[in-house]
C-alpha cells in the first residue's frame, strides 16, 4: 500500500517554524494500529488521516502516543494540502468531519488559511497544586475548558522564560495545559504543554485558541486578536469570536511530500 504523505509548517510562512504537521491521504479506512504507528514513526507532535473518498472528509489526528479528539494546526495544514493538491483551484472552502467535535470548516482568506472551530467556554477553577508546582509559578488565575486548563499570567516575560517540569505535569487530568497573558506586541501571547498526551511543548496550538478567545474576549472586550505562541519555534494566529465559533487563521508552507509504503 503506498499512501501519499505531506509535512506542512503551520501558523507560519517560512520553514522551520510555525507547528509541523503530518498530513496522510487515505481512500481506504486504515486500522488504528497503522495509523498510530504512522504518527510515532513521523515523530511530530501531529499526524492527521484524511478520507478523500466522500465530503464532508473524514479527519482524524494522532500524535506519536494518542489519537486525540480536535487538533488545529493538523487541520490547518490538511486544508493546506487539499486546496493544493485535490479541489479545484475556485474552490475556497473545505469541509472537514471528525468523530468527537462533528463539523469543521476551513477557508482562504487573502493569504491566510482560517479554521471555523466551536468556542470553548472557560470555567474558573481551584488553583491546581499540580500546575503550580509544575510550571514553578502561581498563576493569577486558572480555568477549565472541555480538553485543558488555561493558567493566566500578567506578564509575556514569564511566559517567555518558564521551564516547566513535565514529569509533574503529566499527571494532569487534562490533554494539555495552556499559558498565557497579555502580549507586548499582540493582544495575548501563549505557551502550549501536553507531556500527558506524548509532547512535552506543541509549538503552535491552533485547538487551544478556541479556549483562549472566548477568555480574552472577557478580559478584552475585543473580538478580533493577534497572537503569538511563544515555543522555540513560535508562530502567529489571526483569531475571531463570532458567537459560539471561533475563526483560527494562519499562514502555511509545505518542507516535504512523497509516499508510506506499508507492507
């Protein structure tokens, strides 16, 4: 079986930087043994299956340990990928299905790529001893959504330079663990952990834009932001609030293209 594979850099225009993504074109269900082995053979934070034979198309994304319920910038660069390579060059919006979070759209804009995603309400929690002790900071304030937490910080520098423990914080019952606070240069800026889910820092984290919009929307009153993520490898995100959805824009480039030979 030969499947045709493409690495895309997400959230950014140049190479080597945004969030790399695994995207694989299937016209046949694949077990989620090969699948699985797929990702961890790729080794990057994502790897993303999508069905071509019917739309709305089939999405599914693995990192090299769990299949997980909703990724951005895997969807971002899949989009990337079938505007390329399998639409029609008019074509301009791309409907994706996924199992746990249903319907997903994406569409060009000017030169960006944006996701049309649910919102996902913050609930404020207890400060968690496990995150405090894990990130060796007290945020101002923590909160909850459906797959992480969001510790809030007044401070870009601190989110810039925390050296988390990620033993620590693989305990989390969550996928992942969201930082943030107000940025210098955009509106807010983030850091993205997810050890509990097999990647210590996602370099760009299209998904945790849909918690961290309606969040500072309340703090901002704003519904239009520019973001930052601030990995080593950082990338920007163009974001809009519209009601219960929320709009994750992005530039794309693609580093590499060939084929998996499965036996």
């Amino acid at each position: 079986m030969k499947l045709p594979i493409y690495f895309i850099d997400a959230f950014t225009a140049n190479v080597f930087q945004g969030n790399p993504a695994a995207v694989v074109i299937v016209k046949e269900n694949l077990t989620v043994e090969n699948m699985q082995s797929i990702a961890f053979e790729n080794n990057l934070s994502e790897t993303a299956y999508v069905n071509i034979i019917s739309s709305p198309y089939l999405i599914r994304w693995f990192t090299p340990t769990v299949e997980v319920d909703l990724c951005g910038h895997a969807t971002l660069a899949s989009a990337r990928v079938l505007f390329d390579e399998y639409l029609p060059s008019d074509c301009s919006q791309v409907i994706f299905n996924s199992r746990k979070r249903g319907i997903l759209t994406a569409f060009k804009k000017s030169d960006l790529i944006y996701l049309d995603f649910p919102a996902d309400q913050p609930e404020e929690v207890e400060q968690n001893k496990l995150i405090v002790h894990g990130l060796g900071e007290k945020p101002l304030k923590t909160y909850r959504g459906e797959d992480d937490y969001l510790a809030v910080f007044d401070d870009e520098e601190i989110i810039r330079t925390m050296t988390p423990n990620f033993k620590m914080l693989s305990q989390l019952d969550s996928r992942g663990l969201i930082i943030t606070a107000p940025g210098k240069e955009v509106d807010f800026v983030s850091r993205f952990f997810s050890p509990q889910s097999g990647v210590d820092e996602d370099p760009v984290t299209g998904s945790a834009y849909t918690l961290m919009v309606p969040y500072w929307h309340g703090i901002l009153g704003k519904k239009k932001f520019a973001a930052r993520q601030l990995s080593f490898r950082s990338g920007h995100v163009e974001c809009e609030l519209i009601e219960d959805r929320v709009l994750i824009g992005g530039k794309t480039t693609r580093y590499l293209e060939g084929e998996i030979l499965i036996q």
